[in-house]
C-alpha cells in the first residue's frame, strides 16, 4: 500500500508538472521497492539491491535505476546517507556509491525521492510525518538531517515546477496525517 500511495503521488504531481510523463511515473512508484518482493528486511538496505538486479536483468534499467536513487535524495550522494546497516558485500556498496557518482540524477528519480516520503500504507501524509516515522523505525546518523533537507527542497522545486503546493493534489493528506477517524 505505501508503493500505491507513492505511485499514485507521482502520477498525480506529474500530471501537474510540464515534464513528467504520469504514467512512467505512477510505474516507477510502484516499482521502486520491488527488491522488497521476498519479504521485508531489516536492516533494509539489500532491498535497494534486490530491486535494482531484478528490474536491471528483466531489462528495464529505467526503472531498475529508481531502486537504488530512491534512497539518496537530490543533492546527497553518498551511500553513507543511509542510516540502516550495509548488510551486504563491501563491492555492492561500492556499486551503489559508483552508480550515484556516474550519473545525474534524472526528473523522474527526483520525483520518486520526493513521492517516497508522501505515501504511507494509509494514505498520503505530511514529509516531516514520514520523515519521523522512517528514523523511529530505521535509525539515523550524520547524514540525516541534511538528508531531511534534501526532501524538503525536493518538495519547495516540485511546488515550484507546478505553481502550487503540492499537498493540493494529494486528496485526504490532512485527513491521514493526523489520523481523523472516515467520519470526520
Ligand atoms: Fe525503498
């Protein structure tokens, strides 16, 4: 349910945006925690992994791409912005590190960043909401706090792209935030 959120925050901020094809991006929402599909894992950072080798040998490197961008909001590049443990070989987190540094970040990547953080399994939510609940859940470390900065300017230029905030497109935010119950 949070990928459907995430799609479905894409699609509709795309729809609203000049550049963003909605359907690639309502895709890649649902797509960019496909290395989940085994089940959960903790800590969770072989989900970027998982997913990136599996869209990558399907032949969709487009979206294979968003697995491992998803995590490293525009402009943080550094692997060591992940709080949870690197529970995996030192060459993949190499491989992480050598992918953000060899290519730009693309629209659809930065939208993807941004969406992450405005879908939970219940609707759609305030950033700083989601932001909390991921440290509850997660950790954090140095990084954090400049991370949280990075999704908060993602959310100032996507508002910026489309001339409004974009909490207007995302119907129910107030409502599933804060946790009124259906009937208020
Ligand atoms: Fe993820």
């Amino acid at each position: 349910m949070h990928c459907q959120h995430v799609a479905e925050a894409a699609r509709r901020i795309a729809e609203a945006h000049p550049e963003i094809d909605a359907q690639v991006a309502y895709v890649l929402g649902l797509l960019h925690d496909i290395g989940y599909r085994g089940g959960f894992k903790v800590p969770p950072v072989r989900h970027l992994l998982d997913g990136y080798y599996f869209l990558r040998d399907e032949g969709f490197d487009g979206a294979a791409r968003v697995c491992l961008t998803h995590s490293f909001p525009a402009p943080i590049r550094s692997v060591d912005a992940f709080a949870s443990a690197w529970d995996c070989a030192p060459e993949e987190r190499r491989l992480v590190q050598d992918f953000l540094d060899g290519s730009e970040y693309t629209a659809y990547d930065r939208l993807i960043q941004l969406c992450d953080c405005l879908g939970e399994a219940t609707g759609f939510c305030l950033i700083e909401k989601r932001l909390v609940d991921v440290a509850l859940r997660h950790g954090f470390n140095a990084w954090t706090l400049e991370k949280w900065r990075a999704f908060l300017g993602l959310k100032r230029e996507f508002d910026e792209a489309i001339g409004t905030s974009i909490y207007r497109l995302l119907p129910g935010v107030v409502e599933n935030t804060f946790g009124f119950p259906p009937s208020e």
